[in-house]
C-alpha cells in the first residue's frame, strides 16, 4: 500500500537499480521500532544521511492520514537525538532529522566509506539485534556475486571471501580472496546523501 498521490522521490527510487543501504545501517541506530510497517504497508519512502557539519539521520515519509504511522512519527519525534521536521514535495512527503547518536558517530563514518566490518561491536550487536545472523546464499541474477546480507557485511568469513574472488575471477585474471576486506559495497553517496526534491529534479 502506497500513497495514493506517489511522492517524485518514490517514483525516482523505483526506477533506480539501486538498494538502499542507510535503511538497513542507520535506522537502527535510533533504536526507536516503527510499527505501521508490515507486508503490505510501509510508508517509510528513504532514510539517507548528511555529513555536512554534524552528521544526520534522515527519515522521509509519505505524508498520509493514517495513525499507525502518526504515532510512529510521534514517537520518533521524542527519540533524543531529534531535531526537527521539514515537509517537501507539496507537502506529500515528511521529512525527519536526527543527529547521529554520539555512540555510534565512528560507526556512522566507517558506514559511509563501506567499512561494515570494522564497526565497534557494540554496533554489530545492535546490528544483529535488527536484522538477525541469518546467512544469505546464492548468486545475484543481477550482479552474478554472492548474495550479501547485514550479518555477511559486518562478519564475512573465508568461505564468502573465496567465493568472492571466484565470482570476480576472470580467464585473464585471478583474484586473491585474502586481498578481499569488504564484501559489501559503499554506499552510493549520490543515491544516499539526503537532497530536497528540487536538488533531485535540478537541471
């Protein structure tokens, strides 16, 4: 279930071929769960980031009646490390902003250069508290590479690297698997860093 009137940055995000990674790493470092989400309604449209001075957390909703996702906005609203609210798009879309918990400002930069493995533990911690140790497997029909989850990303063992480089190997190149540190790309800075819709829509 979507807004009834699509936001242009949900429209955009549907034609990229591109998955999100601050949803994923950042979100949970508000520690605050939103309930209105389930199979067939969510109307969380991104979570990206500014780095810019102090770093923020941004969560953009589709602006729509409905009280499950009020309250969750309400109670993301007492999340500590909130500071403000902006609306965009002709006021279909809610914009969030949160500072970066203090805790987790080091794993907020090791996340944006793609450095998954290195966060504290007490990040990977919460991490798994989130997403779960469930391994993925099998190749991306799209990318021809193993498949990568959260637990892959913060803790690849040897059996992911060397897969890897067999995926990566070609017939005029091998690749060295212990010459693979992460398993998961950076995030996308120009898909990830937050920007209103008319910075998305510049010319």
């Amino acid at each position: 279930m979507v807004a009834e009137l699509k936001s242009k940055r949900r429209e955009l995000i549907d034609s990229l071929d591109y998955i999100n990674k601050s949803q994923a790493f950042l979100l949970p470092m508000l520690e605050t769960p939103m309930y209105h989400q389930n199979k067939d309604i969510n109307y969380l449209i991104q979570v990206s980031f500014l780095q810019m001075g102090f770093p923020q957390i941004i969560l953009i909703f589709d602006n729509i009646d409905y009280e499950p996702l009020k309250e969750d906005i309400h109670r993301l609203s007492m999340n500590y490390c909130y500071t403000g609210c902006e609306y965009g798009d002709d006021e279909k879309e809610i914009c969030l902003f949160f500072d970066v918990p203090k805790e987790f400002r080091s794993d907020f930069e090791k996340f944006t250069s793609g450095s998954y493995s290195k966060f504290r533990s007490k990040f990977k911690d919460l991490l798994i508290k989130s997403h779960g140790t469930r391994r993925q497997s099998g190749l991306s029909e799209k990318t021809f590479l193993p498949n990568i989850g959260v637990y892959e990303a913060i803790y690849p063992d040897d059996k992911l690297r060397k897969l890897m480089a067999r995926c990566l190997s070609t017939d005029n190149h091998t690749v060295n698997w212990l010459d693979i540190g992460e398993v998961l790309e950076a995030p996308n800075l120009e898909y990830e860093e937050f920007k209103t819709i008319e910075e998305l829509y510049a010319k």
